[in-house]
C-alpha cells in the first residue's frame, strides 16, 4: 500500500516539475512574485498553482494627509476593520488613535484621538484592538486603559465597559482588552489576555455574560497516569495543560463567530461557533484547518502555522493569517482549501510582523504591525473564479458553477477543488458517469463512492428485463438439464 502511495506522489511531483517548466496557466506569471502560490493535493503534497491574489499597493501614515498636514508613522499598528460603509478603522496603537480611511485608502475621513466624559476630554491609551457595529457605533479595545469604548458615529460617548465581575472570575483579574467584536443584538464579543477560559461576551447593558467557545485541551491516558503516580514538585514542573488563547475574531451576517487560535498540533487554528458557544465548522478531506501541512519531505515546514487573525468574506468563504510564514489561507464554507498567498520579507506582498486581516469589496486588505503598513492585494482571474464558482455553489446555482470550474482548469489543470466541484454538479444533475470521472480526478472519495452507486443501481434497473431474461433462461436450462440427467440415469438402470 504505501508503495502504490509513494508512487502516485511521484506522478504528482513529475507532474508539478511539469507545469513549472513549461509554464502551463498562470504559474510563469507567479514566478514574479515575492512569494509562491501553491495548496496541497490529496495524498497532502504541495502543488504550485497560478497565483489567486497579487499586491496592488501599500500605505503607510507617512504618505497621509488630514487638514493638509501628514498624519505621520503609523506605531505598532494592532487592528484594523471595516465599516458598514466600507471605510477602514485602524487602531494606530502605540500613536494612542483611531485613524479612519476611505475604502481604497488614499484619504483620511477622520483621526480619533479623544471624547467627551462627563464633561472631561478623556484619551486612549494603547488602543489594541477596533470593531464598527451595524449602526456605525465604533468599539475600541483600550488596553491599557482596561476597558472597551463604545462611541456614536458623531464621536460622542455611549457607554463604557470596564471591570467586569463575576463569580467565573478570578480574583484579582485585571481586565486587558485586545480584540473586540460586536454582532447584529450589539452584544460584544471580547478577546482578553491571559483569559484562556474563552471569548469574554457583554451584553448591551455592559454585564459580563460569561463565557464563549472554550476551547478544551486533549490529555492523553499517559499524561494522565502519570500526573496521578507524580509527585507535587514534578508535577508544578511539567506543562501545564490549559485551554488555548483566541487570537483574532470575526463574525459572519447570521450571527456565528469565526475566532483564531494558536494550535501546536497544527490541526485547527479557526473555529466557527453557533450562539451556544459550540464550533461548527466544517472540514475538508484532510480534516486540516491549519494552514501549512506537515509531511515527510516538505523542506519548507519550520512549524505549525501561527493562525493571527481570521476574516470572514462572504458565501461561507473566510481566510486566516498565518504570522509565523505571512501567508494567506483561504478555505470555503465545506473547510476545502481554495488557495495560499503572501509570505515573509522586505518586497511588495510580503510582510515583517502581520497582525490584522480584512476584506475590503474582494480586496485582501492586511496590516503590519513592524513595517507600520497596510498591504492592499487584488484577485487574479484565478482568484475571481475560484470566489466565484465556490459563492455559485453555496448558494446552490450547481449548473452555473460548472462552467466556472471548467475555466478554473484552463488556468490550472490539475486543480483537484475543480474537479471536484465538477463532479458534485454532475452528481447532484443525476449523471453519474460523468461525475465519477471527474470526481476520480479530484480525489473526492465518499462523493465518487456515491456517485458509483447510483450509477451501478441505474445499470441494473436499466436492464433488469436483460437480467431476468436472462436469469430465466439460465434456470429453464438448469431444470431441462436436470430432467434430461435423471431420464438418462434411469434408462441406464432399466438397460
């Protein structure tokens, strides 16, 4: 078995080292770029493909203007998000300010640097963390001033949420908001340090709710023995086995919360969790959601992806920020990967310290927190394709996505989501021949599977009168033969 295995993943390396040489699609055109545009195949080898998202600029506050002046260097730049409207909100953290752009960054709306406290200018200190809810109010994670500022589109103050108690909580918690989010009930999902016990929610008269999306830590039997039979001192000495810190929030048009994580198991980095806390994502083939694959030969693992942030898009589409290697993983709502983009370094479409992600009108919009700016990328032709046959499929339009698909294989001939996808429409069109042949190109065992049975169910209800015709004939022959044998056996013994 693990011969046939190595075997296939050398066609599909010969295969690899085909397209690159001779250019096929758009991977000549992705030679150019800073970074390499790649996803995994099946068997969990890397395959280069055209590249699906490219720089088309970068800001910084330097090249900014507000009331005629510069508005000066961004400082450690933590968060940035998008308004209803489509202005961008950037938390300028080490500058103290909110600094407002337009959609394709080239104005300055407006810097918040104050507001009005019961008669007193009150400032921020450390703004980490900035979210715009449906009704323009603008959320603003002040660090170091322990707190979330809640401010109305006109700059005045609507309330202030600070000091939260609890009984769930420890004594002595000192509350340090880093990232915030609110939802369409303008309940406020918070992301704290050092509280691995969750996503913290307020409700809109500011009271802690409890918490959200605990995410639960694994102990294997051995760990468990062995923290039974240890003694104290060995067991203050060994790891200690608590839930993982989010790292980044988003949350979708219906209300469900897309969070990040760091996982050191590599596995899953994203969660998508219903309003009772519960994640719900789904997963691809591999059951993998996160970000670069581990395997025997990869040359260019140096660790688990480092999830930093996640944004999600539009059509069940999100895409997650990997700060350890700067890359761009984009999965749809089934948890396929669609493609990889970005990477580490000083050129254009690469990044130092990559800390925030939007989207901005299909625009990947990306904030580095050490160069101090933004990096704007727009999709190729593969790009929009792949966006739209995945949006075609998950609003249920299957025969339009074909089409789609099939242009998606011009550029990228082995692209096994094509294939797939493909086959899912003739599946679901009721022709399974066609899509067994393509569904065997994309790997999409349990679907082919399906699509094998319906199609051997067709044969035999098809020509079941061919069957029974022919069953019949078989046992009328049977019969006449048994007879012939038995009259022949006694005319021998009457002989």
């Amino acid at each position: 078995m693990k011969l046939k295995i190595y075997a296939k993943r050398l066609v599909s390396a010969l295969l690899t080292a085909v397209v690159l040489a001779t250019g096929v699609g758009s991977v000549a055109e992705a030679s150019s770029l800073p970074y390499s545009s790649y996803n995994y195949t099946y068997w969990e080898d890397i395959v280069f493909t055209p590249a699906a998202y490219v720089p088309r600029s970068s800001v910084s506050g330097t090249r900014l203007e507000f009331g005629g002046e510069s508005i000066g260097a961004f400082v450690n730049p933590q968060d940035l998000c998008k308004s209803p409207s489509g202005d961008i909100f950037v938390a300028d953290t080490g500058n103290n300010r909110i600094v407002v752009l337009n959609s394709d960054m080239t104005q300055v709306i407006n810097i918040v640097t104050s507001f009005d406290n019961n008669g007193m200018e009150d400032t921020f200190n450390a703004p980490y963390g900035v979210a715009v809810s449906d009704s323009n109010q603008l959320y603003i994670a002040d660090s170091q001033n322990r707190r979330i500022v809640v401010l109305n589109k006109d700059g005045s103050l609507a309330r202030i949420i600070e000091n939260p108690t609890s009984e769930a909580l420890e004594d002595g918690f000192v509350f340090t908001p880093l990232k915030v989010a609110v939802d369409y009930a303008d309940r406020v999902y918070c992301i704290a340090q050092k509280m691995y016990e969750g996503i913290m929610v307020f409700e809109t008269n500011n009271e802690f709710a409890g918490f959200f999306g605990t995410i639960s830590v694994d102990i294997t039997l051995w760990e468990k023995f062995w923290r039974k039979i240890a003694t104290k001192e060995e067991r203050s000495k060994s790891q200690l086995f608590i839930p993982t810190e989010f790292t980044g929030i988003d949350i979708d048009p219906s209300g469900f919360v897309y969070a990040s994580n760091i996982d050191s198991n590599a596995i899953q980095g994203v969660r998508r969790l219903n309003p009772k806390g519960e994640d719900v994502i789904k997963k691809g083939a591999n059951e993998n959601l996160g970000g670069d694959l581990q395997y025997e030969g990869n040359t260019d693992y140096s660790g688990p992806s480092q999830f930093t942030d996640v944004v999600y898009r539009n059509n069940g589409i999100y895409s997650c920020l990997d700060r350890k290697r700067g890359r761009i993983f984009t999965y749809d709502h089934e948890g396929n990967l669609l493609y990889i983009f970005g990477g580490m370094g000083t050129q254009a479409g690469t990044f130092s310290m990559p800390v925030a992600i939007e989207d901005v009108g299909g625009y990947i919009v990306v904030l580095d927190a050490a160069r101090a700016e933004i990096s704007y990328f727009e999709p190729t032709e593969y790009g929009k394709l792949i966006n739209e046959a995945v949006s075609l499929r998950y609003d249920g339009d299957e025969a339009q996505a074909v089409e789609i698909w099939k242009q998606v294989l011009i550029l990228d001939e082995n692209n096994e989501l094509a294939n797939t996808g493909i086959g899912k429409a003739y599946l679901t069109a009721g022709d399974y021949e066609e899509a067994m042949k393509y569904l065997e190109l994309g790997r999409a065992r349990d679907y082919y599977s399906v699509a094998f049975k319906r199609f051997r169910n067709d044969v035999l209800t098809a020509n079941a009168n061919v069957f029974l015709t022919g069953a019949a004939i078989v046992i009328a022959a049977f019969v006449v033969y048994k007879q012939v044998k038995k009259r022949r056996k006694g005319e021998r013994r009457n002989g």
